[in-house]
C-alpha cells in the first residue's frame, strides 16, 4: 500500500515537473499586481501594494476580489477551451505544441494560484533558481498550495500553519525552505499523494469521454470546467481568510 501511495505521488511530481518547464509557468509578483491594479489605482497607490501588499495598503477588498475573480475566470475559460479541444478528432496532434491535457490543466492552476497568492497578501513565492532548479523543496510548495485548490486534507491547515509563520516574521520573499522550517514537509508530501490518486481517477474519465468526437471534446470541457473554477474559488476562500490578506 505504501509502494503505491508513493508511486502516486513520483507520478504527481513529474507532473509539476513538466508544468515548471512550460513558458510563462511563473508569475512576476511585481508585474502581476502592477498590471492589475494600473486600470484602478495610481503610481503612489501601486508602488505601495508592492511594498507591502494590497490590503495593508488600504485597496478596497471588492476590487481585490473583482480581479481575484476576472484571474479564475479567465483562466478557467482557457482551460476548459483547450481541454475541448483536445477531445475533439485529431486531439493534441491538431493542437501543436500545447502541452497535454493533464498538464496544460496544472499549468493554469499553478498560475492562477500564483496570481490568487499574490492579490492575498504573499510575498515572493519563488526565485529564478528554484524554477529553473526543481528540487523536492520547490515541489512541494506548489503541491501545498494546489492541495488547497483540490481539497486535498490537510493542506488547508498546513498552508494555514505556513501563512501563520510568513506573517509573524513579514518577509518580501518565502523563504527557499520554508516547509522545513515550518515543520509542515511531511504533510505536504502527504497531499502529494492525496493528488497523484485523485488525478489518475479524474484522467480516466476524461478519457472514456474521448472516445466518442465531439461529445468527447464536450465532456472533457465540461470537466475541465467544473474542476477549474470551483478550484481557484477554494482557495481564494481560505486565502481571504488567512493573517497575510487582514
């Protein structure tokens, strides 16, 4: 049984593996919130969002939310318009060099967690290295907080644990490692392996849906759908509810 949770989880570090060598996988803390708050905020307001953050520089909580949730639509939408598309006959070989279905999945869900964590208060959450460098550290952080986004148990309290910690100390960057530090590695492996078994199931059916064209292109769309957003609307739920975003 062991074997196998393990096996899940190798197969689930590959994954984010792959998603970290995708162009434009990491989002610029700085440029994101710059070019989200231009359209409503002057260059004294903006350039105090990237000092502190967005609500300890006063932003009303209806506009971080407003762009919190244009982030979880439109990349929802992206999603969901490939995912159908690789359903429809022809499949990836029509699409080019998009990346496959499962991974262009968590491409977007570690971007839209990235852009969530940053309108809620996070600091930094990686250097150049660390995504040019993958090491199990780095893994496990974005494991941590796609867990979240999944419902995966425990992830909750462990991203809470970290928020915890992150906001007692209040550093510009989250340090390289930080679950280690926080005493939270153990239990970030554990949603690991909570997704690696999740994702094989929910790939599955994906696949039955292919079988058919077109009926397939909408089945697999319609997941895509209904798991992307209810995905970024979980963890904007907890996000808000952590010391980093009051």
């Amino acid at each position: 049984m062991k074997d196998n949770e393990e096996q899940k989880r190798i197969a689930w570090n590959k994954i984010v593996k792959k998603v970290l060598q995708f162009p434009g996988v990491k989002v610029h803390r700085e440029t994101y919130l710059k070019d989200s708050f231009r359209p409503y905020l002057n260059e004294e307001e903006i350039e105090q969002v990237l000092n502190e953050t967005p609500k300890s520089a006063n932003i009303d909580k209806d506009l971080i939310d407003k762009l919190a949730d244009a982030s979880i639509s439109y990349h929802t939408t992206m999603c969901s318009s490939i995912s159908f598309a690789a359903g429809m006959p022809g499949g990836w070989w029509a699409l080019g060099p998009i990346p496959g279905d499962v991974s262009q999945f968590f491409y977007h869900a570690t971007v839209l967690c990235q852009k969530l964590l940053y309108l809620y208060g996070w600091p930094t959450l990686f250097d150049d290295d660390e995504f040019n460098n993958v090491d199990d550290d780095t893994l496990l952080k974005i494991t941590l907080f796609l867990g979240v986004m999944m419902g995966a148990q425990g992830a909750t309290k462990a991203l809470s644990k970290l928020a915890e910690n992150i906001s007692k100390e209040v550093v510009k960057r989250l340090p390289r490692y930080a679950l280690t530090k926080y005493g939270i590695y153990n239990l970030a492996k554990q949603v690991g392996k909570w997704i690696g078994a999740k994702i094989t199931k929910e790939s599955f059916a994906k696949q039955v849906g292919k079988v058919i064209p077109v009926l397939g292109g909408f089945i697999s769309g319609i997941i895509t759908y209904f798991s992307m957003k209810p995905m970024g609307k979980r963890l904007k739920k907890h996000l808000k509810e952590l010391p980093l975003a009051n």
